[in-house]
C-alpha cells in the first residue's frame, strides 16, 4: 500500500492542471453519460467525445486558463443533439428562477400586466394565449384567444413591425401609467376596451378556477411547480366547484409545462382513486413509489414506507374532459395519461410534447449552474411503462391563427361537445 | 479454415457485446472513480479522474477475469476500498445508506435506528471495556458503567462482534461483567435509543462535566443549542470550571460545531474551500446567529440560537484517537481561541475536511469524499489534527481498575 501511494506521488508531477472549461465540460459529461436515462440512442461516449474535440478547439488560445464561458455552448450543443426535453443546461440565473418558482414566489421584479402574447401571421395584431392568475390582465379579465387590435388608441396595423409593437406595449406598461388595450374577443368578434395598470406581479403560477355562465368549470393547472401549493389548492378548487354546482369540470393542461412530482400525484387525486408513480433510475438503485388512495399518501422508498393522513384531499366525480396540446410536458402528460387510463375523462386535443415517462433531475456544475438530466422512468401499479406522450381520444389540431382570426378554441368547443354541453360562445 | 473462421467471427461478436455493455463493476468503478477524482480536494494526493481510473482499472480487469461483462459491485467494492486506503485520507470512506440514516436520527436528537443495550466499547484479550454507558438506555439501567469489564455475552467470551449480533437479534441476552474483580450477570433487552445520545451536563464538586457524543442537527433539534443551555446552567450553579469530553465523539455538522463552539468563544468561523474556482463558503457567528457568505455574494444568516449564551468559565476539552471530524473541530475551535486546554490524544486527523456523502453509488452506498479543506478566517489552513495542549494516552488497564487518567488530569488543571 505504501509502495503504491509513492507510485502515485510519482506520477502527480506529469498532471497539467485542467483549465476551468475543461473540468466544466468533464463534470457535465460523466454525469450525462452516466445518469441518462431519456429516450436518445445516441452513443454517449461517442457523442461527448466529439464535442471534447470541440472544446479543445475553443480552447486552443487559451489553454489552462480556459474559462467556463468556453465550455458552456458546447455543451448546450451536445445537449442538444439529444433532442430530449427533460435534458438541458440551467445557468445559474436559470437555476435561481426554478428554484424562485419552487417557492412558489419568482418576483417579475419589473412592472407587467401579465400576459404572454404571440403575432399572428399577416397581421401586427398580437394574441394573448397566456394570462397570470391574480395579475392586472386577470383581474381586467383579459382571457386565452383575445386579440389585441390596439394600444392606447393606436392600431397595431399602423406599426412597421412586430418588434415595434411589442417594444410600445412594454414601454407603456413600464410607465407605469393606465394602458388602454382594444380586443376582439370570441366568435362574434366583440370589441372591448380594457383599461390595467402594469405592477410588480408574481411570475410563479397556480391553478385557477373558472366558472362559465353554462355551469361548466375551467380548471386550469398552467405547471406543478410550487412546492406544496398546486396540489393543495387543486383539491381546494374541486372543493369549491362542488360547493358552487359545477355541472362539469373542463381540466385545461394545455401549455402545463410539468413540475414537481409531488404536486402532479397530489393533483391526480382529485381524479382518481389510486393515484400511483413508480420511478427507477437507469441501474436500479433507488425505486421510489408514490401513491395516494383512501386520503392516504405513501411513499415507498427501496422498500422503506413513509405515509401521511391527507386531510384536505377532495375528489371529483362529476363529467370531466382533460384538454392537451403540443406544449403540454412532462408532469401534465402524466397527468393526462393516468386520467385516460382510469378512464374517468376523455383527451381532447392533440398529441403531448413527449417527456411524459421520464423525470428529471438536476446536478450542481461547478459554474453555479446546473445539468438537468433525464434519470428515472416512470410505471404504473401495474408494472407498465407510463407513456412518453398522452394520445387525446379527440384529435382536434388548432392553429393560433384560426384561433386569431375566427375567435373559436376549437379543441374547447370539442371538448363541451363531449361533455355533452352545447357550445354557446365563450 | 472454415472452423477458424467461425471462431474468429464469435470472438469478434462477444467482443462487440463487450464493449457495448458494461459490466456492472465496471459501472461502479466509474462513477466512485470520477466522484474521488473530480472533487477531492483533501490533504493527499489524488490524481484527476481519467488518471486514478487508469491506475485502478488493472486491478479490476484482474478481479473480473473471469466473468466479463457480469462482474458484479462486489469486485469493484473491493478496488473502491482499496483506492479509499490508498489515499488514506480519514474522511474519505464508504459510507452505507444505513449509517446515513443513523446520521439523520442523531440530527433529530434521537440515537441510532437499531436496537441496542447502550454502550460503546473497546476490545482488549479479556473482554470488552465499556467506554461510554448511554444513561437511560438497557445496560445503564442494569448497572454498567464506564470502566466496567464485560467478560462474557449470553454464555460465550466477550467480542464485539458478539455484542452486536447480539443486540441485532433483537431479544433478551445475558451479559456478565466484572467491576474490579467483583463480577455480575445482567440480562439486557436491546432497544432503539431516544434522546439519549443528545449532550449530557452532570456538575460534580463544582466542576461541570458535559459530554458530546457528536454535532448533528435538524430544524427540530440543535446539539449547540444543548450545549449554550449546558454553560448557562453550569455557570449559573457557580460551577468553578467545565470539562468538556469529546473522546470517542462522532462527527455532525461544521457549522453546528462553530455555533457550539461560540458558548464559549462569542465570534468565529472557517471557509470552505473547493478545488474549483469561485466556489469558496465562509462561515461566521456572531451573537448565536450562523452567517453564511458564497465566494462573490452577501453574507446571509442561515440559523440562529434561541438565547444565545457566553460563558467565562475555565474550560479543558478531552479528545482521543477517535474524536472525529466536526468534533476535531469543536476543539480546535476552543484551542484556536485560546479559550481551552486540550487534554488527550492526537485526534483522528479529519480536522479540516468536509464534504458530503456523495451518490447513491449504483450499489446502494455512498462515498464521503474530501471535497472541502477547511481554512480559517484569514486563510490560513487547519491542521490535520488537533495536538493536546497536555498529552495524556487512553489507558484501558488504569479504566478497566476504575481510573480515568485523561480527566483526573483535566480535573488538576481546573482545580
């Protein structure tokens, strides 16, 4: 033993030190070719080679002193190449924001109005397809579809492009000052002003309930990613649908971006007798099996069992239909996936983003940043595999600029039709 | 000429299969590979990564000869335990997920998760003396004390492995021992401990006595809020000096450590320093609050004593061999001070080095690495060790005839 470690002291005088870069790019590739446990097929070794030679190149001037900035875009390349959402690179401002939003408080830290709006095409138009629960915009009751035709007064159609209109938009919310926004809303093409006032808002998002004037209730669940506010307040909105009478309940997932484990499975209790997730790492060392049934969460861990009373839970049991889309990922896949399973409410929509077997999981990099790396895959009860994307039962493609141009959410009326409720506008 | 051929073409097939799926030892060795060689930050000297995995994997090809590609953990535990003492670092261990689990109990204020009758020992030839009897727990209550020696364990002669089948089994066994020549029989019922493990203060002819067993916390329990309770009562009973043993102690938390440590000192602090650039951690306390400051951004404070205490009063700590880590620290933080006498033996030598278990490795366990020296304030490094101000050597014989030479000499010097 002796003898071996003075072989090794030896032979530490022929190391050259590893510039910053290269121990940035080392780190990110032992985990990723360890740990990964996604859908790619590529070769790993293979892959994290080539882009090693990559680095080497961008490195070449700098040599020992090669700074992490260096070694970042490459392996935002490599990640890259495995097409795989539940796989990517969080700089360590990324990696504040999640965990900001974890808390559930992610501060806008400038004054919005709280709406994401996308152009629409042959038109300076802009459409709003997403509004943040408890903002300006929200409390105006601006809502999914609207298409703002004017600011303060001033048609879109007389700005020379997209930038300019979302640069004046900003700036009329940063002053601070009331801003007039001029809609088209619904198939009818109403007109309104709608007078808000930008403020500091919190970006971090919750599920919303809300009730049409036909009885049916939207719920929407835009991402699992408070922990231990989106479960529970799931259950305290089901509860309030069924104080108020709701005749049925419309789960919108469209956009649901996924989140933490623990609230989807305590969100799927609202809807299902069982709520079940088994999730198995690549070698198998640690299973984790989570279930809700009976008001009781258990949590097997490598066969050692926490469970807890879950005092709050409601449960529907009325009408239900589960909206989906192309940007509905991860935890709101299987979400929707075990819906559609216990078969207690249609899929209406199109075809899920595709991450919806796997989880993944984040790994501090020695920048500050982290690698968030596809590590467990998820089954049923039953031992089957949870699938990787949720198939609606209704297909209904959409487009933004039918929804633009005509006022009508197609996959939504679809999905009153399944309920059985005639459509009668928004 | 055809046969050949065939042979070659099933070699090159079994060889493609090779080289596709790894075995999983070879698995094993390449994830506790990278976790010593990309972190390790400690006082030996460890190669990088790719390097300490070319010098090992020899040995592993050796030991999975014979079975290719269905080598199992067991073979690559083997050259893991071996790198391990090679770099002969205390600190640096495996570590299994039962131990970890121990670890949180302690951070609970509870004793460990097995079922046990409440002692620690050390083995000589004629039995096993009793180092420490955990008061409240079996053997305590059954009438073992420290210095008592256990000769016999349901019928069979004293070993520790004895012992702790024993206590595994989980029910009722005879225990025979003897107290200077004078011998008895027990029979102890192992159980999981409580609160027993959490520091224990007994003032004795005015002088107070506290013992440490190690420097966990949780949210829902401190050890240095025990130990600031400890000196308040302690001087508040107008005790004239404090003996404070830390021999045998496990480790816990460094910070817990600091803030332990400020009972006694008010101020201090350490940083953590990793092999990467721009990682740096200091460490404060002040007023019984924990400060934390990351390389490059504000100080924050992390954790705060209720009622903060400071006392004045003479203070010797006793160390041995095995007082570890986050305890090494606790002395060395009342010596650095110049606050205590440290009385005893050169401590484990895991003084300035911290880390996290890292994994799960894919087998189960994990691998404490060194991936943190520790410095003090104004940069300069902790030593491995802490020296004794008064050398004084465990001596199992004079305890075993019902001496106790480390703290009669910490007694004279109080006195």
């Amino acid at each position: 033993m002796r003898q071996l470690f003075a072989t090794l002291a030896l032979l530490l005088g022929s190391f050259s030190l590893a510039s910053p870069a290269q121990d940035l790019f080392d780190q990110a590739s032992f985990y990723l070719e360890f740990y990964y446990n996604g859908p790619a097929t590529l070769n790993l070794k293979e892959l994290t080679a080539r882009y090693q030679s990559a680095l080497d190149r961008a490195c070449a001037p700098q040599k020992d002193t090669c700074p992490y900035e260096q070694a970042v875009p490459i392996i935002e390349q490599m990640l890259g190449e495995l097409n795989d959402n539940h796989t990517y690179y969080l700089s360590p401002e990324e990696l504040r924001g999640s965990q900001e939003s974890r808390q559930g408080n992610a501060p806008s830290r400038t004054l919005r109005i709280g709406v994401s709006h996308l152009p629409i095409p042959g038109s300076r138009d802009r459409l709003i397809v997403d509004v943040v629960e408890g903002g300006p915009a929200d409390e105006a009751g601006l809502a999914y579809g609207d298409r703002i035709i004017a600011i303060n007064g001033r048609p879109l159609s007389e700005f020379p492009d997209d930038n300019q209109v979302v640069q004046f938009l900003t700036q009329s919310v940063q002053s601070g000052r009331p801003v007039v926004l001029t809609i088209l809303r619904g198939p009818e093409r109403q007109r309104l002003e709608v007078t808000l006032t930008g403020r500091e808002i919190n970006l971090a998002r919750f599920p919303s309930l809300k009730i049409r004037p036909d009885g049916v209730g939207v719920l929407k669940i835009p991402n699992f990613d408070a922990q231990g506010q989106v479960g529970r307040r799931v259950h305290e909105l089901v509860r309030e649908a069924q104080q108020k009478n709701v005749r049925a309940l419309v789960l919108e997932l469209r956009g649901n971006s996924g989140g933490l484990l623990n609230e989807m499975i305590l969100t799927a209790a609202a809807f299902l007798d069982d709520a079940y997730v088994a999730l198995v790492d690549r070698y198998q060392t640690e299973r984790t099996e989570f279930r809700i049934r009976d008001g009781r969460l258990t949590i097997i861990r490598n066969g050692q069992t926490e469970s807890a009373n879950l005092p709050f839970l409601a449960r529907w049991r009325g009408p239900l239909v589960v909206l989906i889309d192309g940007n509905t990922a991860s935890g709101g896949e299987y979400l929707a996936s075990a819906i559609q399973r216990a078969k207690v409410g249609p899929l209406v929509g199109v075809a899920t983003l595709g991450i919806g077997n796997t989880t993944t999981r984040p790994f501090n990099l020695i920048n500050g940043g982290a690698l968030s790396i596809s590590y467990n895959r998820a089954f049923f009860a039953d031992g089957t595999p949870y699938p990787p994307r949720a198939i609606p039962d209704f297909v209904v493609e959409s487009s933004l600029e039918q929804l633009a141009n005509t006022g009508r959410d197609l996959p939504f009326e679809k999905a009153l039709e399944a309920l059985g409720i005639k459509s009668a506008g928004r | 000429m055809a046969l050949r051929h065939a042979l070659l073409s099933g070699m090159a097939a079994f060889a493609l299969v090779g080289s596709a799926v790894a075995s999983p030892a070879q698995d094993l060795f390449d994830q506790a590979t990278f976790l010593i060689g990309f972190y390790y930050n400690g006082p030996a000297k460890v190669p990088p990564f790719r390097e300490l995995r070319r010098q090992y994997q020899p040995e592993l090809d050796r030991l999975c000869a014979s079975e290719g590609n269905r080598c199992g953990f067991d073979k690559a535990k083997q050259v893991i335990e071996r790198i391990v003492r090679d770099i002969a670092d205390p600190f640096t261990v495996l570590v299994t997920r039962d131990q970890l689990i121990d670890d949180e109990r302690y951070g609970a204020g509870l004793g460990p998760a097995a079922p046990r009758v409440g002692v620690w020992v050390r083995e000589l030839p004629q039995g096993l003396v009793v180092s420490e009897a955990f008061p409240g727990e079996p053997a305590y209550e059954a009438g073992l004390r420290r210095g008592d020696l256990i000769t016999q364990i349901a019928g069979q002669p004293a070993t520790l492995a004895r012992l702790l089948a024993a206590e595994a089994a989980r029910s009722p066994f005879s225990l025979s021992y003897s107290r200077q020549g004078v011998a008895r029989t027990v029979t102890l019922s192992p159980r999981v401990a409580e609160a027993t493990m959490q520091p224990r203060l007994e003032i004795n002819n005015n002088v107070a006595y506290l013992r440490i067993y190690h420097l966990y916390s949780s949210d829902s329990y401190s050890t240095a809020q025990r130990v600031h309770e400890a000196a308040r009562r302690a001087e508040q009973a107008g005790a004239r000096g404090m003996v404070i043993d830390l021999r045998d102690a496990l480790t816990g938390y460094d910070s817990e450590a600091l803030l332990a440590a400020a009972a006694f000192t008010g101020t201090g602090g350490f940083i953590y320093d990793r092999r990467f650039q721009g990682l740096d951690e200091t460490h404060t306390v002040e007023n019984g609050k924990l400060y934390v400051q990351p390389e490059g951004a504000q100080k924050e404070e992390q954790n705060a004593l209720e009622r903060p205490y400071l006392a004045r009063i003479p203070l010797v700590v006793l160390v041995n061999r095995h007082t570890y880590n986050s305890a090494e620290m606790l002395a060395y933080f009342l010596q650095a001070a110049g606050r205590a006498k440290v009385v005893g033996e050169p401590t484990a030598g895991a003084l300035g080095m911290s880390g996290s278990a890292e994994g799960p490795l894919i087998n189960g366990d994990f691998i404490a690495v060194s991936s943190l020296r520790m410095r003090n304030l104004d940069g300069s490094p902790f030593p491995l060790k802490v020296s004794p101000d008064v050398v004084v050597e465990d001596d199992l014989e004079a305890l075993v005839a019902g001496r106790d030479p480390v703290l009669e000499r910490a007694l004279e010097m109080l006195r």
